[in-house]
C-alpha cells in the first residue's frame, strides 16, 4: 500500500471547466515528490484536495489507507502541514512567536519545551529577530518563512510544499531548499513539492507534470527531462544540464556514457551548492 493514494480525482470550482482532471497516481511513504507545470494547471487545486481544504467529490484520496473526508481529517491534519504560496492567509497569532505556537498548541506540546522549540525553528528559517513581530507587518518572503517554521515545528510526517519560496530572494531559497533537501534525506518523512525550479525537481526521487488538469507525465526526474521534446510540446521548461547534453549530441562532441552522466551529476551538485 502506498501512503497516498490519489484515484480518479476530478475537481471543478464552476461548471465551465475542471480544474482537476481525473487524476491517479500514488506516492511511497519517505519520498520526495516535486510537482510541476504552468500557471493554472491544477497544482494547488490538488494540494488542497489532499490537505482536505477542498472537498472530493469525485474519485478518492487516501492517507495511509484513510479517506480524505470531513470524518478523517483531523486525524490526517495531525500527520500533514502544508506552506501555501501565498503566505498572506495563514497567520493566526499576533506575533511571531504566537503564531509558531498555535500549531504547538494544537499539538499538545508541553509549555516547557515550547520556547526552545520555537527558538529552534526560527533560527532556521533565520527569524530570531522577529519573533515578538507581528506577522502583518513582515514582507512576502518572511512570512513564507514563518509559515514554514510554524510547520517544520509541528513535525508532521507529511509535508506539502506549495511554492514556499517563491517569494525568498536567492539567499533564502537557498536556505529553505537546504531544509527541505535535509527533511527529504529522511526516510520517514514525505514531501511533495510544487515548484517552478527545474533544478530543484532534479533533486527529486518522482516528479509529477500537470497539464491543464490532466497528469501530463509521472517518472523520474531524468526520465522525465529525457524526454525534452515531450516538455517542450506544452511549453516547460528543460533543465540546464539536458540543454548541455542536446549541445554535445548534437554538435557530435563524444564523451563516454559514464562520463557525460558524471559531469551532468556535477553540474547539478555545483548548481545547487553556488
Ligand atoms: N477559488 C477559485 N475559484 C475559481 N477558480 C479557481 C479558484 N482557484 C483556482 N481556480 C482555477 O482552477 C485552475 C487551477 O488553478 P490552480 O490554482 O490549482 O493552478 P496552479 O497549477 O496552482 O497554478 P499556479 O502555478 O499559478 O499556482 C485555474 O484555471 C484557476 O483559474
Ligand atoms: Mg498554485
């Protein structure tokens, strides 16, 4: 049984079209799963499918062998945190602080270890400074951040990334891709991540293409930016380092098989360290 099972899934916000399309596939308890496509193709509509934020009407979602529905979803909502891309909505406590609590709270975390927890988790995500701030008053990208450690905080097994770094300059999303690639190296943790960062998905075990609601593709990252022309077809991007390797196939430049993958795996550790 895989941890989540997604079957035939249909959404539609009107009448006029589906936002969700009759998708099916699954994903493997301590995987790290990145999501992608265009703007509208159904990513968020999905993720909030599967958080129980929007309810199924058509087709199922099951969570470790448990319904997605109105029933289940206090206890799948104690195993699953989600960082919405658009932090603005999220916030309930009127600081920092408070708000990084609130989940503790729900949670039932003892009030001793409390402050530690919460002084852990803001000095990752690099808040240490703001915890007595109030969450309006943050910028875009630092109220990612603390929507991020109000999460990590929580220690949910299951954790959906809905482009939470979209808004973090260069430094910062270096800084939270490092989190997630480091919560993604345990095996008991799960990650879904919907990005537009093509080397991002290359970091991950099964990426998963949407395409005006439909599953466009669903493989491995290398399997999927193999298939270049396929991607090109409905507009996405292609990573750098298949765009080096079309360069070398297509000006006869011969490496060694072996070779060419081991300095494609190198451009891709070099990308993501500088
Ligand atoms: N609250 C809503 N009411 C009506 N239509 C909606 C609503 N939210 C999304 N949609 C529509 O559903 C479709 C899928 O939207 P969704 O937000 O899931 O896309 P997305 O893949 O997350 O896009 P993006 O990359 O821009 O975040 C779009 O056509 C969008 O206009
Ligand atoms: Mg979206």
């Amino acid at each position: 049984m895989s941890l989540i099972e997604i079957k035939n899934v249909d959404y539609s916000y009107n009448d006029t079209r589906k936002a969700v399309d009759g998708i099916t596939f699954d994903i493997e308890k301590g995987s790290y799963v990145t999501i992608i496509g265009h703007n509208g193709s159904g990513k968020s509509t999905l993720a909030k499918l599967i958080t129980g934020l929007l309810p199924v009407k058509n087709g199922s979602i099951l969570i470790d062998g448990l319904e997605v529905n109105e029933q289940n979803i206090s206890a799948i909502r104690k195993r699953l945190g989600i960082v919405f891309q658009n932090p603005d909505n999220q916030f309930i406590g009127s600081t920092v602080k408070d708000d990084i609590a609130f989940g503790l709270e729900n949670k039932q975390v003892e009030s001793a270890d409390m402050e530690g927890i919460i002084g852990e988790y803001a000095e990752k995500v690099g808040l240490t400074e703001y915890l007595d701030y109030e969450p309006q008053n943050l910028s875009g990208g630092q109220k990612q951040r603390v929507a991020i450690a109000g999460i990590l905080a929580m220690k949910p097994d299951i954790i959906i990334f809905d482009e939470a770094t979209s808004m973090l300059d260069p430094k910062g999303k270096k800084e939270i891709k490092k989190l997630m690639y480091d919560l993604a190296g345990d095996d008991t943790i799960t990650i879904i991540s919907i990005t537009h960062d093509i080397e991002e998905v290359l970091q991950s075990d099964d990426c998963i293409v949407l395409n005006k609601g439909k599953l466009f593709m669903h493989d491995k990252p290398q399997k999927v930016f193999a298939d270049a022309e396929k991607l090109r077809k409905i507009d996405l991007d292609v990573p750098f380092v298949e765009l080096v390797r079309e360069v070398f196939a297509k000006n006869k430049i011969k490496l060694k098989a072996h070779d060419l993958e081991g300095m494609v795996a190198e451009l891709c550790r070099y990308r993501s360290d500088h």
